[in-house]
C-alpha cells in the first residue's frame, strides 16, 4: 500500500496488540503516521499467545491422531510382530506434554513474527498496562511493578483489548483441575475423563478436539443442542460425530457449580444429577477487558455487558476513538478484529474506507468434521428475514469424498427467490474452512447459482459439490 501524502504527519494511538490491535498499527504505520502500540502481555494478544493459534494447533494434532486411526478404512493398516512373528495392532500414543510445547512455541513464533513486523514498519512498540486519559491519549505504566508512566499523546486512538474467559463464583478455575481455555496448555497427560461446561464454539471445540486425543469426554449443554444459534443440521451432524466418537452429550442440563474432589472435579447440574471426573473446562462465555482503562471517563459509550459500542467503520461515541474485536459488540472473530482495525485507521487517516457488513461476515468452527458459515442462514430463511430458496447436498454424494472416507457433512447453498443470488451458505466437512471460500465470494461479489455453477471444478474435488448444488438451483427450478 503506497503511503498517504499527509500535509501535517498523524498520530496513532492504540491500546492492544491482539488482531485488531496488530493490524491497525501495521495498517496506519503503512499509511506514514506515527504510531504507538501499548500491549502488556505480547504482540498478538491472547488470540496468539493463549486461544486461537495454541487452540488450532492442539486440534491439528487432534485431526492428525483421527487421520492415523480412521486409516485403516482406507486400507492403510499399521501392525508390529509380537514375539511369535503375530502381527500385534499398535496403538496411537499422545504425548501432550509435548504437543502443549509444541503449539505453545508456534504461539511465541508467531508473536515475534508480529512483532517484527511492526518494529520494521516503525511501529513504537511500549510495554506495560495502558488506559485512556481522555480522548486524547494513553497512559502506560511501565517497568518494574508497574511503577514508571509514560503518556502517549495522539490524534486517533484505537482500543483493542479484547476479552477474557467468564469466570463463575461457583466454578472458579484453579489453573490444575478445573480450567480456563486459556489455562488448558500446562497439563502433562491427556486428562482421564474432561468434562466441558458450555457446548458453543470454544466448548464444542476443545470437546472434539480432546475426543480426538482419546481422552474420555463428557459435554455439559444448557441448550437442546450443541452450538446453539448454529445451522441445526450441521449441530445434527456434529452430536452425531460426537455419540459415535464415544462422548456423553448432556443436553438441557445446566451445571450449577464445580467443585475439587480428592482426586478429580464434580460438576453438579441443575437438576440435581451430578458428574464426576478428573478436569473440567469451564467454556461459559468471555467478558470484554474494558473495565477500568478509562473508557467512561473519555465519554465512550459501553453496553449493558461492557462491550464498546461502534459503528460499521469502528468508530465509538467518540469522534477520535475506535475500538476492535472482542471488547466491542461486533462480532467476535479474529479475522473481524483484524478487519476492524484496519477499517478504524482508513476512515480515521482520509483514505478509501468500505464499511464492514455482518452479514458477509465467514465464520468457521474448528470441530472435526469443520462448520463454515457466511451470509444469511436457514433460519433467517424460515422466520422471514430473507426471501430465499435453501438447497443441501450430502458430502457423501461427492466423489472425492468417497474416496477419502468422509462419511459425514453437507454443502447448503441459500439464494435469493427470483434473482438466484447466492446470499448465504454452510458447509460441513474436513477443511470446511477453505472450501467457504467460493461462496464467501458468491456473497461478496452478488454472484447467482446459475454463475457460480458454470465455474469449472476439478474433478475429483470437495468443491464439486458447490457447482453440483448450484446446478440444481438453477435458476428455472427456484
């Protein structure tokens, strides 16, 4: 990106290092101002450093034990010779210890890399705990227990300082048996029996991941399904995985306190019933970082929950002021803090600026098999917020899907009645994450089924399935 021609060199503050945080300094740095960053746990914020690159890599190792078991289907079979020539089956063996060393690494890489980044794009990097002091600028304290200020002084300041895990009075995480997703990289074994509280995203995440791992799972759900809010039939999908895969789901069942046992934890729920095991992991939700950094006293306008309200370009109440990611009340993804932060600093330096719209938002879950949405869902089909035509297609139907075992997953397409303009989709398989692509582009660009069908996809190929459901909405059977 060529630097903007300012008359009179800007200034950019920002309070945060995680995505929104990373990419609004890159961004104004490339845009020639003066930019200061304050973070006081590392570049990348906890998003690298202890929940979206450690929690990825954990299930890329997870994906990597199912692909080792599920190979015999394929006719892949491991053996050794036991003492009399027998072929004995080995078993899969996970070293968590070193897989936690592992991804936690990669996370320390990856926020170096940021680092690095910024120093070379002349970003001035400070470090310590940062609050508003009014709408104007930051103070830092620094140094040895906080002890040192500084001030930083700029014309825009941008807020991105994230959220952390909601904390119950009556499950309070003890960082050894009963755990945060942040605090789940220090165990040295695979837990005998991990009992999740919470069945959204983080909690359906780490669920089929440990499951993965051959740990035993129980899920603890307050809903009638898992990942509640989501296209149902992929939740259908994704509880079946998880039945088959040996894990109890307790639907409709509250947990009303975890408590530490001898040896282990017990999860009393709501009705009474209780369950016993070694760990459990408290996936209950997150609470933004906003309090007490001086957003009220700048005059910035909080929610009832704490989030910072903002606009579709990032701006809060406060003409000078925006915010990015998971302490504002958009939506909660990396990728959209990323984007916010880059949107905040375009709008507030003059240049080109395209506001960001929800609904061409791609989100995805990390379960095995993946759950990738965007755009307008079934749901929005059926209560009326969307005239559409819904069509899915089993995974199995796919040939290459055949030939690599994949027994479960769909391709749902949502178009526009009349028009056909694809409007939303949800995908369901391995790699659901990069096959939303081209319907992520269908949305963006306002392409119809008839245009998305006539693009050529390899055969064999997942994405076949996309172009095989969009040719049968073809516009004359809507």
């Amino acid at each position: 990106m060529s630097q903007a021609p300012f008359a009179i060199r800007q200034s950019v503050a920002v309070l945060g290092g995680g995505p929104g945080g990373y990419e609004a300094a890159l961004a104004a740095a490339q845009l020639g101002a003066e930019v200061t960053l304050v973070e006081r746990v590392g570049v990348g914020g906890s998003a690298v450093l202890t929940d979206v690159v450690p929690s990825k890599s954990l299930i890329a190792t997870a994906d990597a034990a199912v692909a080792i078991t599920e190979a015999s289907d394929l006719g892949v079979q491991f053996y050794a010779k036991g003492a009399e020539g027998k072929p004995l089956k080995p078993r899969v063996a996970i070293n968590l210890a070193a897989v936690n060393n592992r991804l936690l690494t990669l996370a320390r890489q990856q926020s170096d890399d940021m680092r690095s980044a910024l120093v070379e794009a002349g970003v001035r990097i400070l470090s310590g705990h940062g609050r508003l002091d009014g709408p104007g600028g930051i103070v830092v304290s620094t140094g040895p227990g906080g002890t040192d200020f500084d001030r930083v002084e700029a014309g825009t300041l941008v807020v991105a300082v994230g959220a952390s895990p909601r904390e119950l009075d009556s499950a309070k995480p003890d960082g050894d048996r009963i755990l945060t997703w942040t605090q789940l990289y220090g165990m040295k074994a695979l837990p005998e029996h991990l009992i999740v509280v919470g069945s959204g995203v983080t909690g359906a995440e780490f669920a089929s991941a440990y499951m993965n791992l051959g740990g035993k799972v129980t899920l603890v759900s307050s809903r009638d399904q898992v990942l509640p809010g989501e296209d149902e039939d992929a939740a259908k999908v994704l509880e079946k995985v998880f039945k088959r895969g040996g894990m109890q789901v307790l639907s409709k069942s509250r947990a009303e306190s975890v408590e530490r046992t001898d040896d282990g934890v017990l999860v009393t729920l709501a009705d009474g019933r209780t369950v016993e095991g070694s760990h459990c992991l408290m996936a209950v939700g997150s609470i933004p970082n906003t309090t007490g950094i001086g957003l009220e006293e700048a005059g910035i306008e909080l929610t009832e929950s704490g989030h910072i309200r903002v606009n579709r370009v990032a701006r809060t109440s406060v003409s000078n002021v925006y915010a990015a990611g998971d302490c504002t009340n958009f939506f909660p993804l990396a990728s959209v803090a990323a984007m916010q932060g880059r949107t905040a600093v375009f709008h507030a330096l003059g240049d080109i600026v395209i506001p960001i719209e929800q609904r061409k938002i791609t989100a995805n879950i990390f379960t095995a098999p993946e759950i990738a949405t965007v755009g307008y869902s079934e749901q929005d089909v059926q209560n009326g917020a969307a005239d559409g035509f819904v069509y899915k297609l089993p995974l199995a139907a796919n040939p290459r899907a055949k030939m690599m075992g994949i027994k479960d997953g769909f391709v749902k397409i949502i178009a526009r009645k009349g028009s056909g303009t694809v409007i939303g989709g949800v995908i369901v398989a391995p790699k659901a994450s990069e096959l939303i692509y081209p319907i992520a582009v269908a949305v963006e660009r306002r392409l119809t089924v008839d245009q998305v069908s006539r693009v050529f996809a390899a055969y064999p190929s997942l994405s076949g399935s996309i172009t095989d459901a969009t040719r049968a909405m073809h516009l004359g059977n809507m």
